[in-house]
C-alpha cells in the first residue's frame, strides 16, 4: 500500500481536501489526478466564512507552502448569479518501472490519463454551498487490461446560525480503482479492482467564548467489483463490502490567541454485508468489529512560524471473530508545520492509528508511521517540494508484518490564472518476512491542468 491511510473515513473526498495539497505533492498514483482538483476545490472555497468551522483539530491546508492562496494564480470562473462555476481539464502521463508492485514480474509502462472536474461554489456571504464532479480515463500504452475509468461527484453545505454555531451536511460518491501496490490488492489479478464508495456526514458545531464544541456522524458504505485471475478464474470480492458508522465528538478550548487544549473521541462500528455461512465469505471469518479512540493534546498557532496539533491517547478495535487480533493500545498523532521564512514551510507528521484494510485473512491494520516534507517557493510562480516517510505496517490477522518507505519530490509551475505544470517523481520500496508483500518502484509524472 502506497500510502498508510487514516481511517477508513479520511480517505473519502471530503476529508482529502485537509490533506490533498501533500497527496498532489508527493503520490502519482493514479489518485494524484484527482487530488489536484480537491487541491484545487479547497483552494477555491477557502475564501468562505470559517469562523464557526471546527479547525482545532487539523493544521490548515493554507499553512504550506503549496497550499497557500495565490490571488495572482485564482482562477477567474463563470458567474451564475450568486455561484461561481469552475471547470477544469488536465491531462498527465506517467511512467512506471513496476506497473503492478510485483517482488517477481517488473512491467514497465506508460499510462496517458485525462481527467475534468466541474466545481460550482457560492458566494453567499453567510451560509455555503458547492458541488463538484470528476472523472478521469486512464489509458495504459502496454497493458490495456489496466485502463480504467474513475468518477464521482461531492456536495456540501453548511448553514450558519449566527456567528457561533453551524450544521454541516455533506454527501459523496465514487467509482473508484485500487492501486496495485495497495496492501490488499490482489497480486494474481488479471484486472485491477474496482470500488464504489459512498459517504455522508451531518456535523454540527457551537462555539461558547472561548469553547468550541462539535458532533459528527458519518457513514460509509463500500462495494467492491469482482475481477479475473491471470488463470481465468473469479476473485470474488464480496467479502470486502459493508457499511461503517462512526460517531465522533470534539471539543476545543483556547488558552489565548496562540494555544488551544483539544479532545477528540471518535466509535466506529464495522459491518460486513456477506454472512459468516456463506460459501464466498473467505475464511468463513466475521469481519464485524467496533472501533474506539479517545485523545487528548495541544492546537499551537505561533504567529506565521508555527502552526501544529499534537495529540496522544488510546485506540483499540475489537473483532468479532477470535481468529483476528483485537488490539488495544497507545495512539498518537502530530502534524506541525515551521516556516522560518516566507518562502520555505517544513511539514513533521507521526500518527498511530488502525485502519480498515480487509483482506483474505484480516480486516484490519495497525500503521505506526512519520513524515518529513518541505515546500519551497523559488518564485511567486515555481514551487518546489520534496517528502519522505516510513511506516510499519502490522496487519490484525496472520499476515506478517512490513515496512513502507516513500521518497519523492515536485515541480509546479503556475503559468496563469488557467494555466498550470505539474512534474512529480515518487519512490516507493515495501519490505516484509514474506516475499509476497514486497516490492519496490519508481514513477514520474507529467501533468497540465487547465481552468476554463
């Protein structure tokens, strides 16, 4: 798996928007297209009134480098009376050493991928609302059993009451393709998997004085596609569907104007659709499990120099077949950015979580992993960023346990308001006691978006 992902929720649309400026920044995977445009999205909308949004928990995306509002570099956009309307184009090519993260078969190929997206925005001076949609196609020079189509769409809105309190509904779909070196992919398929993702939440959020206090339900649901063995046989992928309910509730209180104590708790129940009798179950393993994280820690704002939110507490999952581990245990989590001068922000991130991450012999995975990214601004207009990270990944079942190690860096050219270059080169070595699990692989993309 390219990326540890946190939490089964994090990886959906919305919440890509926190954290889509180092996905764009240091993934080319097949993601990377769209998470230009969720850059892009957030970027937009950012503009809005966020005074009773509930921050305290994440680091702004407009703290880094890449991230930060350029008004010479907005896009200019259509009005539609009170909406602003986005299109938008790119197109990319990307080239692999190791198309299917394969320890014994290296394929090396070309992939040409264009993809658009249509965001519409408002400019309500309370209130919010906008909607996007995207698709991408994804067409392999060598291998066309690997093309793919991606799409999806989001909608969100938040009506504000007052100056202190807001409801925040968002819902989300996608057809999606897991990427080869995912942890869970499967490596004797003829096809890539395919997925669809569905996710709503309701948050609302209240603030008192210096107290912020919010609540969120959110709900997931997956469904994956059947796909080929190389031997002509089905890989039935019923066993990974089912829906996720999570509950979470945070509170936050400021200090003074640079510190704030947060708490966050967050429960989340997992089930699986295809009975524990039924003949496709793998394993005949119940998958089902409730998921708790209680944790506690500082938000610090330090003028222009330091932002950051660290945080530490205790996470456990509990299985409802003995087969699979239940775990229970120390979390963690902190992201800081320092920007020691205008141009140049670094980026530490270090998180313990478990995720969802449904194979034939488990359902989930503990990631321990850390970070290191820096931006640099060499012009108004060049960017430059490179990261690297590490993480341990310890499925909760009899799978042995490996190592992801990541390396890459990126070139962003801004010509204009509708016009920008993209160049991003990625490593990426996983090592484990079983060979199955290890791989290792380069990739370089080129890519040119345009804003109509």
């Amino acid at each position: 798996m390219p990326q540890a992902k946190s939490e089964l929720f994090s990886s959906c649309p919305l919440s890509a928007l926190r954290w889509a400026p180092v996905l764009l920044t240091f993934s080319s995977s097949p993601a990377a297209a769209q998470a230009t445009d969720l850059e892009w999205r957030s970027i937009v909308t950012q503009g809005q009134s966020q005074d009773v949004r509930m921050e305290a928990l994440n680091v702004p995306t407009t703290a880094t480098v890449m991230g930060r509002y350029r008004p010479d570099y907005f896009p200019v956009g259509g009005r539609i009376g009170s909406f602003f309307l986005y299109p938008r184009l790119g197109a990319t090519v990307e080239a692999t050493d190791n198309l299917f993260a394969s320890n014994t078969y290296r394929a090396v190929d070309v992939t040409t991928r264009v993809n658009g997206s249509a965001l519409l925005t408002s400019s309500w001076s309370r209130h919010a609302f906008d909607m996007q949609a995207f698709a991408s196609q994804n067409l392999h020079a060598r291998h066309g059993s690997e093309d793919t189509t991606n799409y999806g769409g989001i909608v969100d809105g938040r009506l504000d009451f007052g100056k202190s309190s807001a409801v925040t509904l968002v819902a989300s779909g996608e057809r999606g393709t897991l990427d080869r070196s995912d942890f869970t992919s499967p490596a004797n398929a003829l096809k890539p998997v395919n997925f669809n993702r569905y996710f709503g939440e309701a948050k609302a959020q209240q603030t008192f004085n210096r107290l912020q206090i919010s609540g969120a339900v959110k709900l997931a649901r997956l469904e994956y596609s059947n796909t080929i063995a190389r031997d002509g046989s089905l890989i039935d992928q019923q066993f990974r569907n089912g829906d996720f309910l999570t509950y979470q509730a945070s509170v936050s209180y400021r200090l003074h104007s640079g510190i704030r104590i947060i708490s966050n708790g967050t429960y989340t129940v997992a089930r699986y659709a295809l009975p524990v009798a039924q003949a496709l179950q793998s394993n005949n393993l119940d998958r089902n499990s409730h998921k708790k994280r209680v944790e506690a820690g500082l938000r610090f704002d330090f003028t222009d120099h330091l932002v950051g939110v660290v945080r530490g507490g205790w996470i456990g999952v509990d299985y409802a077949d003995p087969r699979l581990r239940s775990f229970s245990g120390p979390a963690f989590s902190a992201d800081m950015v320092w920007t020691p001068q205008r141009s140049t922000t670094v980026r530490i991130k270090a998180d313990r979580r478990i995720d969802e991450n449904t194979s034939t012999t488990s359902a989930g995975l503990r990631v321990t992993e850390g970070g290191l990214s820096v931006e640099h601004e060499l012009f108004p207009n060049l960017l430059l960023g490179a990261r690297t990270s590490y993480a341990d990944l310890s499925p909760l079942g009899p799978d042995a346990k490996s190592q992801m190690l990541t390396g890459g860096g990126q070139v962003r050219y801004l010509m204009s308001r509708r016009l920008n270059f993209v160049l991003d080169l990625l490593h990426q070595q996983r090592t484990s006691q079983s060979t199955q699990w290890r791989f290792d692989e380069n990739r370089i993309m080129i890519q040119a978006n345009l804003t109509l």
